[in-house]
C-alpha cells in the first residue's frame, strides 16, 4: 500500500474524522469516555499534526506533537484505521513525527497509552519505545502505560 502524509490544520475535517473515529474506538475499549487523563490535546497546543492518505485520497491515520519542554514532545492521536492496519502506515506516521521532532531540536519522544491497547504497547515497543515511569498528568493514572524513545539529532532514524 502506498500513501502520503502531510501536515494539516488540527481542525482539517479529515484529520477531525479520524481523531472521532479513534475517540470512539477508545470509548468502546475502556467502557466509558473517560479515559484521557490530562488536558485532551488541541490546536492551541499541537505543534504538528498529520494525516496520513491512501493512493486514491481516502485519509487512513494521523498523529500529532506537542512540545512538551525544550527537549521533548509527546505523540498524541496516533490513530490508523482498521482497514488500514498492518500496512506500515503506522510506522510511517511515527517516523515523520520523529523526523519532525528532531527538526525541532527535541531529543526525546514520550507518549501515553493505556492496557485496552495492548495492540498499542505492541506497536511501540517494536519500535524502540521503552516502557518508563507515569510522567506529567499522567502521574496516578491507573490506565495510562507511559513509553519514551531518544531521539537522534544527527544521522537517519531507523
């Protein structure tokens, strides 16, 4: 499968249908919809956001950054839909955010997820994300596993 992936607007319509899609997914695998500790992310505080299109056009995932100090951000709304899974596109998304991450000097990577996603957990351990310590507003959160990955500032990422 082949796609592209460029950055949009946080209110794009497509990259809004995606993060309902996702939100909607998330509530039926927790139950409830309460399920987010800490402040949802929005376009006050995204630094980048992407979509993710298939060869005809049909957006298939996103994620986005946020800065979280002057060395690191956080992967929020990674999200890729069902059909589209297991094509790479996941990984995609994730190396452009990284790419993008170190372009802004950020050396570290973090993010949260939580143990209705174990596909999730999967993903990024694959991917040289390391389980570490509940930070920031997840600190107390009973459904959050935190991960982090050291970021490179010179040299290709794998």
């Amino acid at each position: 499968m082949t796609w592209t992936i460029e950055p949009r607007p946080w209110d794009d319509p497509a990259g809004a249908a995606l993060r309902a899609a996702q939100r909607a997914e998330l509530d039926a695998r927790y139950g409830s919809d309460d399920h987010e500790p800490g402040t949802p992310p929005s376009a006050a505080d995204i630094d980048l956001f992407l979509v993710a299109l298939d060869a005809g056009g049909t957006p298939v995932g996103c994620g986005a950054l946020r800065r979280l100090d002057s060395a690191s951000a956080e992967v929020k709304r990674m999200f890729v839909t069902p059909a589209a899974r297991g094509s790479g596109v996941s990984t995609a998304i994730l190396r452009a955010l990284e790419a993008a991450a170190v372009d802004r000097g950020w050396t570290t990577i973090r993010l949260e997820t939580g143990p209705a996603q174990p596909d999730a957990m999967r993903f990024y351990e694959r991917e040289g994300y390391r389980e570490i310590p509940l930070f920031g507003p997840y600190i107390g959160s009973g459904p959050s596993v935190c991960y982090e990955r050291a970021l490179a500032l010179s040299g290709p990422l794998p």
